[in-house]
C-alpha cells in the first residue's frame, strides 16, 4: 500500500473547521489492490475535511470514468461514474471497530488518516452488477456475439450426441 501514500491527509496540525482535498485516480490505484473489479479508470476526488473537537467529518466527491469489460461481449467500454459519499471518523482511547458502516474508529494519538480504501470501496461499490455496452451508449460487437453464437451451437451438438448413449437408453428402460 506504499503506492498510496499520497491519500493519507494528516489531520493533527489543521486548525478546526473545513479543508479541501483533491486526488487523481488512475490504473497504479486499482493496481494497489488485489482482485480489484476494476483495473483501469481516470477519475478525480475531493475530500472535504471538516475538523471538529471530537470527530472527523468527510464528504467525498468522486468522478470520472472506470474501464469495465462487457458481459456479454467482453469488449471494454468506459463506464462514468459520478457519486458523492460522507464519513464520521471518532476517536477513542481503546482500539476497536464500529458497527456502522459509516464511522470509522482511530485512536487519538493517530495523526493522519487513509482515505485510499474508502475511495476504492465508493468506486467498487458503484460498479454495476451486471455490465453492458449498452449502459455507456455503444453496441456490442457483433463479430463476438456471432461467435459466442456459434460456439454456443456447437456444444448443444455434442450434448445430443452424448444423450444418444446406449447405456442410457437401457437405464430409461428400467422406468
């Protein structure tokens, strides 16, 4: 996670009140995860920090474009994405984890806080689940789909051929 090092905001000299941050995304982010859905993308992210006593609040402001491959046709396409998020982040004395989905826990001695996986989960998270040309406006390519159709064919071909074994044909004498 060394690649990510520039998403780190250290928190501890800001003075209270709001602060902005902003951040490229690129392959080298995805890359930084393993088995990431997604493998390329150009986008942009600003991280409003608003410093209270107590707590953090983040407000996230993500887009851009992510490189998906289609389901159907495993074509690439560019997906646009455009979404906004927020986080509380409390401190306490103790180590521990929120039940909530939406506060992150860090001990007060803590000075700067990763805002690298809370951007990779925004981004995957808003990934839809199935993927389609069609969603960014172009069409499959009909050279695939004309051989995934084909090939297709094929195999209903050789699944007849082993229905028509002899050795099945006595055994659905026995009904």
């Amino acid at each position: 996670m060394k690649a990510l090092k520039q998403f780190s905001i250290p928190f501890t000299g800001l003075k209270l009140g709001k602060h902005q941050f902003e951040f490229e995304i690129d392959k080298s982010f995805f890359d930084a995860f393993e088995y990431s859905l997604v493998k390329d993308g150009a986008l942009k992210a600003t991280v409003e920090l608003d410093k209270q006593e107590t707590m953090l609040l983040l407000n996230f402001h993500i887009w851009g474009t992510i490189q998906l491959n289609c389901d159907k046709c495993l074509a690439e396409f560019g997906q646009p994405i455009d979404l906004k998020e927020r986080q509380i982040v409390k401190f306490t004395e103790d180590e521990g984890e929120s039940d909530d989905l939406d506060i992150i826990i860090l001990h007060k001695k803590e000075s700067a806080i990763d805002v690298s996986e809370s951007i990779y989960e925004f981004i995957t998270v808003a990934v839809p689940y199935i993927n389609s040309c069609a969603q960014a406006g172009q069409e499959c390519d009909q050279q695939m789909l004309a051989t995934l159709e084909k090939l297709s064919g094929e195999s209903t071909t050789q699944e007849e051929e082993q229905n028509d074994d002899p050795r099945w044909a006595a055994l659905k004498k026995l009904k």
